[in-house]
C-alpha cells in the first residue's frame, strides 16, 4: 500500500484492529473463566464417559465450521470443541482406557502448559532463559539419576519416544562411524516387538541398509541372551560389524522386558552400542516391583522414556539421556553466525545444542511442577498399584475358565484370549474385542502372538485403580456369555470397523533377519 509520508492515521485503524489480539482484564475473566469451568467440567465427568466412542459424524462439524476473518465467541469454541473432539474417540485420560500404552493427564502438567505458554519462556538456550534451561537440566538429572547414569551423562526433553529413540541412534551412528560402505555390515540387534518407531528411526537415520537381526524371544517374549550371543558371535566370524543393541524395558504387545544386564554384558564384551528402549517401562523403576526387574540400567549406553507414558503427563514430552553427553551433542552440533552471543555452558548446555529442536515448547514445566507440588511417593505408590493390577487381573482371570492367560506380568500388561468350546478362536476374539469397542465402557486392544488373534490389557493410567479392573472383567464373562449364547451365525461379522488393526505377528520360535529399514 502506498503511503503519503506525513499521514500515518492508517495505523490507529491496525492497531485498533490488532488489539483483537491482546485481551483487556474484562475479557481475560470471561476467557479464563469459561476455560477453566470447562476444564473442571471435564474432568467431573471423566470417571462415568465411555473409554471409546466410535460416531458415524467423527466430528465433521469442525471441518464445516472454518476459519472465517471474524471470530466466533469462547462458548462457541468450547462447544465446538466438546462436541466433535472431546466426546469422540478414544479418551485417552480415562481411568478405563487400557489399551495400547494407556496415557495420563495430569492436572498439575496441564497447569504447568498454561503458565509455560502465558510466560513463553525460551527453553532452548541457556542466556535467553537461564531458569527454563536449568529446570529442564534439572529433570535430566534427576532421571539419569534413577538408572544411575554418571554425571557424565545428559540428555532433553523430547516431543515423544519416537524423537527420543532418534537422537540416541543418532548419536550411536556418530560414536560407531556408520556411514558410507560400512552401513550394510553394521548390524542392528533387536525383536519382533521392539516398537516400530525404531525401525523408523533408523530409517529416518540414513541406516535402514543395516542388517537387522530380530534375535529369538523365549517363551515370555523377552530376548533371548543366548541367542544374542550366537547371532553376534555368527555376525562376527562372517565379517559383519555388530554394533547396535535395542533392547526393551516393556514392549507394547506383550510388556515384556528383556534381560538387559545379561544383554549388556554380552552388548559390552563385543563392543556393541546398547540402547535401552523404555519408552513404556522405564519409569517402574520408581517403585520396588520395577526395581526387581530392571536392574542392569546403569550399564547401557543410552535410555529413552516417556513421561507421557509411566509419569502420567499428558501427551507431548518423551525423553533421552545419553551415558556421555558429548556423544549426544556431536551427534546434533550446528553452527550459524548469528547465534553468535550464546555462551556454551558445558555443565548447562541446551537442549538446542543436544537435539534436533531449536525453539521448542518450554516441556520442563509441566513435569516439574507436579514433581514439585504433589512429590515422588505418590509416583511410585501409582506405578507399584499399576504392577500389583495386572497381576491382580491375571490371577483373576486364570480362575475363569475357558480363557488362556499369557506370561505372568513383567510390568503391566497382561495378554489373554478366550478359547471357545467350539469354533474358530480368532474369530471369537475378534468378536469380543469389537462387543467390548461397541460397549465402550472400557477400552482394550489386541493383538497377534504367534498368530492367535490375543487380547491386551494394561494398567497405566494414574487414574485406575482396582474398581476398573473388576469392572473390566465383569465386562469380559459378559461379553463372552452373550457370544457363546448366540448361535455361529448370529454372532456379528468380525467387521472393518477396529481402530488399528494389527497385523505383523509375533514369532518366538525362529529367529530372523533382514534390513532393518522397510
Ligand atoms: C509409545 C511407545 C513408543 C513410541 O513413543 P511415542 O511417545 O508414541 O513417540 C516407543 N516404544 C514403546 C515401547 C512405546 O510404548
């Protein structure tokens, strides 16, 4: 637009304009107020919604509502949001959501977003937000601290599991020199139940040409260590490169954790880099159930978990620690000029400098805050009650009979299937998962182990307790009782209309190996 130099009017116009923008202390109330109160609301309601709804709409009003020049009201939004986001789907705070890895949500994180986002503070770089930074810092060490990782070690604050377990085989790739020629005689070390997002990682890593070697499970899915061994030590004499070890605190198909001081031991005596994938099971070390089978931590390389997950905040905040913070930090190093001003504290480096992020939601706030106000006793108290009920349920359940109950639980995932007197076992299982989605009180998922169609249950959420677990089996001798009641061919069609279907399977019994890269 052309302007006459002397008349700069127009800018009283934007500007009034603009201050649509910065809401006076009137409209603050009215914006917090009816925020808050459906927030409050929200959470009144929590304990009596369904744990799914599936809804033939799947909340189309929203894309028929657009972003228009003129705003509609707060009552509108929240209503908008309540009726096509909030009401559909899986509610994943839910003290009966106990499929998959079941989420959190807790208050205090939710708490700690907003003043994160009121305050914006820079949490990237040590200068421009020395306090977010140091709380940031702060929480690393504190986690390094549970898998007695030395001084030495550091890590961040990531998006998720998946990022996490990025920059820590980012950082193995660096330590290992795995490029060029070397990538297809490097070979990785896994199972079939290691979490897809590590294949994808080392996809997205330049690595998928690796040799991958799904080593041989025993029969309570946890890696063999004997197999291990033999496969390294085949690897080695046929001239390959061992040199990456994921192993699981928790596998999300069956909660299986693998024998991690054993597998690094082996891990160390070849040289091998061993990265422990605890995005679901890492955490349990806060209580003493977990203690007892996840010793052996300390000896790995690097570790990723997920607060998101087994510290019940909401989503949005995984994390690594690498055991030498220099491995993490030339994995990620950058440089540009116009950064310039920023002094490296070593002691304090950012997350910029450790990951692939620069400006990033300031993630420490919303684990410190509850961490500092309600304490860690209550943590382990939830994680030691989650263990106790799945135990709690695979002792039940193996009373009841006509259904086979999987390995007694590492941590808190319980597998299970009904076998019918007659008829195709699948298909029954298929059955019962789509009466228990189409009932929706509780949510649980399935799954494929060694082809038998296998139903899941597991305990993660803060919010469930032992109420939820009778619940959920009353639901299951109903769900059963209606199936086996109905004739074959009135049972309902195993339909399309499952959430994720699963559909690699678990294989225990042979090992097998390919480029780890689809
Ligand atoms: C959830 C999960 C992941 C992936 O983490 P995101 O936070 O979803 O990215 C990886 N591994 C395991 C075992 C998980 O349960």
């Amino acid at each position: 637009m052309h302007t006459n130099s002397n008349d700069w009017t127009h800018l009283e116009r934007l500007e009034h304009a603009a201050r649509a923008l910065e809401p006076d202390a009137a409209e603050l109330d009215e914006l917090f107020g009816k925020t808050v109160a459906y927030a409050r609301r929200h959470l009144s309601e929590l304990a009596h919604a369904p744990a799914y709804v599936e809804r033939e709409d799947a909340g189309r009003a929203l894309t028929n509502s657009p972003i228009t020049e003129d705003g509609i009201s707060i009552d509108e939004a929240l209503t908008l949001l309540r009726d096509n986001v909030d009401s559909i789907g899986i509610d994943p705070a839910s003290s009966r959501f106990l499929g998959y890895i079941p989420g959190g949500g807790l208050v205090h994180s939710a708490l700690g977003d907003l003043l994160a986002a009121v305050a914006n503070r820079y949490a990237a770089v040590y200068y421009a937000g020395p306090g977010a930074v140091r709380m940031e810092h702060m929480l690393v060490r504190w986690m390094a601290s549970l898998f007695g990782y030395p001084d030495s070690s550091g890590g961040f604050l990531s998006s998720g599991g998946s990022m996490a377990n990025l920059s820590a085989i980012v950082a193995a790739r660096e330590v290992h020199g795995v490029s060029g020629n070397e990538i297809e005689r490097s070979v990785v070390y896994l199972t079939n139940d290691t979490h897809y997002c590590v294949g994808k990682a080392l996809r997205i890593a330049g690595l998928s040409k690796c040799p991958g070697r799904f080593v041989q499970m025993d029969e309570n899915f946890r890696m063999s260590s004997s197999a291990l061994e033999e496969t390294i030590r085949k690897d080695k004499k046929a001239g390959l490169r061992p040199w990456l070890l994921v192993s699981s605190t928790g596998t999300t198909n069956t909660g299986a954790v693998d024998p991690i001081g054993e597998l690094g031991d082996i891990a160390s005596a070849h040289g091998l880099w061993h990265h422990i994938e605890g995005a679901y099971g890492a955490f349990f070390i806060l209580c003493q159930e977990g203690r007892e089978i996840l010793h052996g931590m300390d000896r790995s390389d690097s570790i990723i978990m997920d607060p998101h997950k087994t510290l019940f905040l909401p989503y949005g905040t995984g994390a690594v620690i690498v055991k030498e913070r220099n491995h993490l930090f030339n994995a990620h190093r950058a440089w540009a000029d116009y950064l310039q001003d920023i002094e490296q504290e070593m002691e304090l480096v950012a997350s910029a400098f450790l990951s692939p992020e620069l400006t990033k939601h300031f993630r420490a706030l919303r684990m410190w805050l509850p961490l500092k106000v309600i304490g860690v006793a209550a943590f382990r108290a939830a994680l030691s009650e989650k263990i106790q009920l799945a135990r709690y349920f695979h002792e039940r359940l193996q009373q009841v009979p006509g259904f086979e109950v999987g390995p007694y639980p590492d941590l808190s995932v319980v597998t299970f299937r009904y076998v019918p007197p007659r008829g195709d076992a699948n298909l029954f299982n298929q059955q019962l998962t789509d009466l228990i989605h189409a009932d929706g009180r509780v949510f649980l998922s399935s799954t494929l182990l060694q082809d038998k169609l296998t139903l899941r249950l597991a305990v993660v959420c803060f919010r469930t307790h032992r109420d939820q677990i009778d619940l959920t089996l009353e639901i299951l001798l109903e769900k059963v009782k209606m199936l086996l009641d109905l004739p074959a061919d009135k049972r309902p069609a195993a339909p399309d209309s499952h959430v994720f279907r699963v559909t690699s399977s678990t294989n225990t019994s042979q090992e097998s190996s390919s480029a780890v890269g689809p």
